[in-house]
C-alpha cells in the first residue's frame, strides 16, 4: 500500500517522514480539485526531462487561478534531493500543489499555496501477466475530452481527471487495461493518461492536442520520429480510420511507450516503427543517445 511505504517526503521546504506528510480534511483541492501535479520518471537518478515537467507544473498552476511559492529551480533542487535522501534510482516522482484549509467556498483566493514532492521505487502502470500477447487491451470510454472553452484543458489538474478515472475503472472492471476517450467532436483523443499514436502506410499519426495535454512523452516520440526519418503527422481522425490502423500505441511518462493489442474487438500487432519508438524511448531516458534526458 503506498501510504504505507517508508521514506521522506518534501513538503513546503521541508523534508518530513512519510507517515506525517498529511494536510487538513477541510483543505479547499480536496472538496473542489483546485490542484496541479506532474508525474515523473527518474531513471539511473536523473528524472527525465525535469526542467520542462515543472515548468509545466507552473503553467498548470496559472492556467488554474494561482501561483506556486516556489521558483522551477527550487522544485528542481527539491527533487533531485528527494531521489537522494530515499535512496531511490528508479523512481516514480510525483510534485503535487494544492490549496489548504483557511477558507471553503468555492473562490480559493483566500487559501494558502501548498507544494509537495514523494517518489517511490517504480513497479509496471499495467499489471501484465508474463507470457501474454505484447500489448495491453483497451475498451472505448464513456465520457469524451471536453472543448477548450470548457475549462483549462490544457493544465495537468486534478479535477480534470475524474472522467479518466470512470473509464478507466470501468475498462479494468470489464478485464482491459484502459480506455480510449474521444474528443467533444467524435474524434479519437486519448487514453486516460497517456496519448495515442498509429502507423498506416509507414506514416506515424497522432490526434492534434487541441483540447487535451500535449504531453511531455508526446512530445519526445515526435522528436525521436523526426531525428529517425519515420514520416510523421499530425491530424484529427476518427475511430473508423483507427481501425484500419497497422500499428498502435500509446505514450506517457507512467507507460513510457507501450503497443496496444487491442481496442475493443479490433485486434492489432506490435510492428517496426513501435518497436522502433520503444527502443529509441529506452535509450533516451537512459542518457544512451545522442539526444540527452
């Protein structure tokens, strides 16, 4: 259980056991979601790409309504202290912000600025079973991404997250692994934590991010497609196009790159370029390219 792990967790500067790192049951995030977090890898100690996650982290706090006490360089310093004093090389590392309990309606100007850091020793987002087929399963969601002019969409808040928590928990409760959301148009968006990608005739293929996260692993496959010559787009598409797909797979900081099997009863294979992107994603995060973490 994670609240029972051991270890020391930064919190507002300071270092504090793992057990004690609590806030007040009337904090104002916990009744309305008004908090912004990253979730981060650290591989051989270094956490990958950790300027641009918490820069983000100050980007997602703006687009929420607030500021963080803490200056990028500080939240860098706490980290990487955080990794140290755990002992912990390859880790999950989780910054976390949110608003305390000095006032509770709905506005949270009144409210104090928390920031928090944890990181734990990493085990697999999916729990495959060994000797099963490469890839993991998906079920389409419920619940769509909403339109940008629904709320800010592009921060990585808590609040927004409650319609991947549905799909996901249903597609689990139904035997896959997670669910794929479309976007407020009907075309296909992302899974509920981590983006998608397709190969048709070579080419690679994702959704535009205009009204989810462009996420930072996103990001890095499009690089490392480029540097590699792989012929690249970016497009709305809907289901029927997916399901014509010759390869799929999805990419996030938790799943790193990961094949997908299946997507409800279409059923697909792990092909060159995914197995390209995996290869290339394991030497990046691990300082063995020519491109840095």
């Amino acid at each position: 259980m994670l609240g029972d792990e051991k270890g020391k967790i930064w919190i507002d500067g300071q270092m504090v056991e793992w057990a004690d790192a609590k806030i007040h049951v009337l904090s104002h995030t916990l009744h309305y979601g008004s908090g912004v977090f990253e979730g981060e890898r650290a591989y051989r100690g270094k956490i990958f790409r950790m300027q641009e996650h918490h820069e983000r982290l100050h980007a997602s706090a703006k687009m929420t309504g607030f500021d963080l006490p803490y200056t990028v360089e500080e939240i860098n310093k706490a980290a990487e202290e955080v990794l140290k004093i755990n002992g912990l090389t390859e880790a999950y590392v989780r910054p976390v912000a949110w608003h305390g309990a000095e006032s509770l309606s709905v506005a949270s100007l009144a409210n104090s600025v928390h920031v928090a850091i944890a990181a734990w020793k990493w085990a697999s987002y999916f729990d495959t079973k060994e000797g099963a087929a490469p890839g993991i399963r998906l079920m389409w969601s419920d619940y769509v991404r909403p339109a940008p002019n629904v709320g800010p969409v592009f921060a990585k808040a808590n609040g927004q997250y409650i319609s991947g928590m549905l799909g996901k928990n249903k597609a689990m409760k139904a035997g896959y692994d997670d669910a794929l959301m479309l976007d407020y148009r009907g075309y296909v968006a992302e899974c509920t934590g981590a983006n998608i990608f397709m190969v048709k005739g070579g080419v690679l293929i994702t959704p535009i991010a205009d009204c989810f996260l462009n996420g930072i692993t996103r990001k890095t496959v499009i690089e490392m497609a480029h540097e590699r010559g792989i012929p690249f787009m970016e497009k709305h598409f809907y289901p029927d196009e997916l399901a014509h797909a010759d390869e799929v797979f999805i990419a996030g900081t938790a799943v790193e790159v990961q094949p997908i099997a299946e997507i409800g009863t279409q059923k697909y294979t792990t092909g060159p370029i995914t197995r390209r992107m995996i290869e290339a994603y394991t030497k990046r995060v691990n300082g063995e390219d020519r491109k840095n973490a």
